[in-house]
C-alpha cells in the first residue's frame, strides 16, 4: 500500500475547465496545420487554345473551317485538325451548365463518319437554322445536328440540350485566324 508523503497531487486539483481549455489549444493547433496545408481542388477542365490547330485546318481543309462565335463561357476543352484518312476539324466544348458540346465537320459524306457522330441517338425530324437544313438525332444522354452541303459534314453534338445545339449551330462561322 502507498504511504501518504504529505505533498498536495496537482492533479487532483483539475477541473474540467482546465480540460476544456486544453482541448482548445490542441483544437486550435490542428486548425492552424489545416489553414497551412490545405489546397484548393484544382478545376477538372483543362481548357486548350485552338490557335495550332485553326492555322493546321485553315492550310489543310478542303472546306471552309468553322467555329462557334460569340459563345461566352463556352470552355475550349479539345482542338484538332486530322488530315488522314479523311480531313476533321474538331472542337469540343465545356458549357456555363457544365454540359458538353463537340462540332466535327468532314469533307465525308461517309455513313461510317455519321455513325460516330450518331453513337445513341435516333432521327428526330429537322430544322432549319440560318437557312441551312440540319437533321435531328435525340438520345438519353445526348444529341446531334447533322448537316451536309457540298460534300462536307457538319455534325454539332453532346450532352447538352438540342435548343443549346442548336444555338450552337447557328453561331457557327468561318473563320481563317483565331481572335486574339
């Protein structure tokens, strides 16, 4: 059994008070690790500049190049110029709703170009946009205008609503340098 050494037990004078404030320093302390350490999550959209692949499609393209105008808040996400084995020009776009946009144009008049624009969705009538006829396609999770004139293929497609697709459509234009 101990023997008693006449000496007061500090601990034995703690309340929970003093607890509480303990707690508080070490609280405070993690807070401050937390504030130091912590890094904003950066933005899941890589945006890219179509410069390169404008200029590679303007000198390459047998047809005439055309881009959306005016589309503020529109995300250039992807830009390219394929030569081989058919000519595309694609851009893909992410939308101000986060949904997204692609325009294809092809010097094909190809079912196997139309089939990969075309991937889950059905003909769903046509409209008339600037007084060009585009062809309708609708599915569950995305949509596609097609139009053909001259031998060249323009396809407006993805997940966002056939009224922005058409938007879309009908801003686009041709254009022989990027804006700067």
């Amino acid at each position: 059994m101990p023997e008693p050494t006449g000496r007061s037990n500090a601990r034995l004078a703690q309340t929970v008070g003093d607890m509480g404030r303990s707690l508080a320093v070490v609280l405070a302390a993690v807070a401050v690790i937390m504030f130091i350490t912590h890094r904003a999550e950066p933005d899941p959209v890589r945006e890219v500049s179509m410069s390169a692949p404008l200029m590679l499609a303007n000198a390459q393209a047998t047809f005439p190049v055309e881009v959306p105008q005016g589309r503020e808040g529109y995300r250039l996400t992807s830009a390219r110029f394929s030569g081989e084995p058919i000519p595309v020009w694609h851009l893909g776009y992410v939308t101000p709703a986060t949904q997204y946009v692609e325009v294809e144009q092809s010097a094909t008049m190809q079912l196997k170009f139309l089939t990969a624009q075309l991937a889950q969705t059905a003909p769903a009538g046509s409209v008339v946009i600037d007084g060009e006829t585009w062809n309708i396609y609708a599915g569950k999770s995305q949509h596609a205008l097609i139009r053909q004139v001259n031998g060249v293929t323009t396809a407006v497609t993805g997940t966002a609503s056939i009224n922005e697709l058409k938007t879309v459509a009908g801003s686009l234009a041709t254009q022989k340098q990027t804006q700067l």
